[in-house]
C-alpha cells in the first residue's frame, strides 16, 4: 500500500510541474497559441503592413480549420507601428506584458525591429522572420532571432556590380533613405563595387516619410550617374524615378527588394518600367502562369475582395513557416521546445519561388540568396535565377 500511495504521489507532482510548465509559458494554453505581428498599419508603408497581416490571417485561418497545431489554435494580434520606432517599442511592451504572446511574428521595418527586439528578449520572445532585410535579423547570433530574408547588403553587393558590369556603365551613384535601412543599401552596393574596383560617383539622402525628391534627382543628374542605386521604398521609388523621367534624366535603377512590389507599377505607372530589384518570393499576381500561384493568388482576392501583394505571400509564409516549426516542437511547446525545433529546420521552397530555408544554432537566416527582376509592360518580370553573394 505504501509502494502504491509513493507511485500515486510521484505521478501528481508530475502532473503538477508539468502543469506548471505549461502555465509558465507565456502565450500557450491547452487550447491556444497566441502570437502577435507588428506592422505599419498607418504610416508611410502601411499598404505593406496591411498585407502581411492579410497574408498572415489568411495561414491562420487555414492552419485552424485543418485542427490547429497538435491540437490548439492559433490567435493572432495585429498591433501598429506607424513605421516609428517609439510606437514599435509599445506595440511591443503591448503585446509582450498585456498580451503575453508567445513570439512576435513578421514585424515590418528595421528600425523598429532594432527598437523592439530588446523588450521581446528580455521576456524571452523570439523575434520571428522580421519583414525587413537588415542583418541585426540574424546578426550576432541570438537564440531567439530568425529571420528570411536575404539581407539588403547583400542584395546590393550581389547585384549592383553584376548589373554595372553587364550594362557597361562607368558612373554609379545611391539615394538612400537616412536611417539604417538606407545604410545597409549604402554598405552593399560600396562592398559589391569594390570588387570591380569602383565607387559611388555621387551620394543624396532624404529623411524617412519625404515625398520631393527634386534636388536630390537634380544632383544625381548633374554628377552623370549611369546607374542609380535605390535605398528606397514604395512612394520614394516612384517618386525618385518619376522625377528623373520629368527632367529627361533617365539611368538604370536598381532597387532592393525594399522596392520589389506590384505597389510600384500600379501607383507609378509606364514610368516605372525598365526599373530592376532584387527579389526572391514573386509577386503573386491572379493571371499567374503558375497554377498553385494563380490558386492561391484568387483565394486571397475572394476572402479580401483585392489582388494579394508580394508583402501577403511574405506574411502567408511567414505564418507558414511558424506553424511548421511549432508543429515540429511538439505538444510541450515552449520557447526552448521552438528554438530547437527551429535549429533543425529545413524549409522546402514555397509556391512563391522562395529558395530552401535552413537553420542550426549558428545560422539564424535561412537562405542568402537573392534573383533580379524586372518592370517589362507594366508587371515583375523574373529575369535571373538565384545567386550567392
């Protein structure tokens, strides 16, 4: 009896720790996995914003109907950061302290990353796939940072000699946005045209949410620039090129993927065609060659009544990968359950003609490789496959 009664005892403090486990972390219950997304939901990229959440709602409808994650459902809360960084840290002290999401999926911009992150680890929330391309995703090595995408530096360093040497031009310039997003394009396209012994023959900046480009156009054109490369993003892409054609000059440009969206041809018009971005995921259009993409691009438009973006297929593989990962962790989802699972990861490429992703606790990005395209009549036209920087 005493044997039976000690047997009974040690399995209900089992029960018990394993109980407590469970209730110590943060954002999963029995029933629920809670995470949150920051976008921009109102300032300068908030079209971007809006469709990673879209993208994002759509994996988590579908992951829910199909049963969930070994059982529980996914909960997903939106907060916005108006692309501000001071709004990103309480989007973040939102979602972590009230909230209590268990990781932070999919944030858009790199300043507010930068700004968030802190507040997320110290909790101990992983930073997941970030929607921006800066190295401080993945860089130094964090237990929990994971991040897709090919970093803007070396995107710039990649393309921006291929493309001066292909085309033969002899002066390259740069407008970058002031921050460090604008920076890190800055530092690619400096490192790629080291290696063909060249510079930047010209150098203009503008602040965050500017719309005149007027003198820095003019002082691209009168330094001779071939090649222009962009640090830009949606409105400044247009209205960088947009000027340039206005006053007759008309360079190759070059963007990153920072530039990379429907948004441009749309909102630009025939000015923009001819213009080059580095990419890897395309934009997902409804008339697509590609059945699966054609499908998935006319699921999307009938549960939002609009054509998907390239930044919805970012937020649907974003929230993809996240439920792959949490699968392979197991019912005893934890942060560390995650992080190990995540170390092990193998991605397959996606309908989106995103490369294969892996991880180990020394890698934190999936995959560094990045392709070009290009604005032919109006749409992204896929010109080059992948290539390592």
């Amino acid at each position: 009896m005493k044997r039976v009664i000690t047997r009974l005892a040690g399995a209900a403090l089992l029960a018990l720790s394993a109980g407590a486990a469970l209730a110590q972390q943060q954002g999963v219950t029995k029933d629920e996995i809670v995470v949150g997304t920051i976008q921009d939901l109102s300032g300068p990229v908030a079209a971007f914003g809006k469709a990673v959440r879209q993208g994002m709602q759509l994996r988590v409808d579908e992951i829910n109907e199909q049963g969930g994650i070994n059982g529980r459902k996914i909960k997903l809360i939106a907060e916005d950061n108006g692309y501000d960084p001071k709004k990103a840290v309480l989007a973040a002290q939102k979602l972590v302290n009230q909230d209590k999401v268990f990781a932070i999926l999919g944030h858009i911009g790199t300043a507010m990353n930068n700004a968030a992150m802190p507040i997320q680890f110290e909790k101990n929330i992983v930073n997941f796939f970030p929607v921006t391309a800066a190295r401080e995703m993945y860089e130094p090595v964090h237990k929990l940072k994971f991040a897709f995408s090919v970093s803007y530096y070396d995107q710039m360093r990649t393309w921006a000699p291929r493309l001066a040497k292909e085309k033969g031009v002899k002066k390259i310039c740069i407008i970058y946005q002031d921050d460090e997003f604008g920076l890190e394009v800055l530092r690619g396209a400096e490192a790629g045209l080291k290696t063909i012994n060249m510079d930047l023959a010209e150098k203009t900046t503008y602040k965050r949410g500017a719309t005149d480009f007027s003198s820095q156009v003019a002082k691209l054109k009168s330094a001779g620039c071939e090649m222009v490369v962009l640090g830009t993003i949606i409105r400044e892409t247009i209205g960088t090129i947009a000027e340039s054609r206005k006053t007759g000059f008309n360079p190759i440009f070059l963007a990153s993927t920072a530039g990379y969206t429907e948004l441009i041809h749309k909102l630009g018009g025939p000015a923009m065609n001819g213009l080059y971005a580095a990419m890897a995921a395309q934009v997902p259009y409804v008339d697509d060659p590609s059945p699966p993409l054609r499908f998935w691009a006319n699921k999307f438009k009938t549960k939002f009544n609009e054509d998907p973006t390239l930044f919805a297929a970012y937020g649907y593989g974003i929230m993809d990968a996240f439920g792959q990962a949490a699968t392979k962790a197991g019912p005893n989802l934890t942060t560390d359950t995650f992080v190990r699972a995540m170390e092990t990861m193998k991605i397959p490429p996606d309908i989106f003609g995103t490369p294969e992703a892996t991880f180990s606790p020394t890698k934190r990005l999936g995959n560094n490789a990045s392709r070009l395209s290009q604005i032919v009549d109006g749409k992204w036209k896929v010109i080059s496959e992948y290539v390592q920087p």
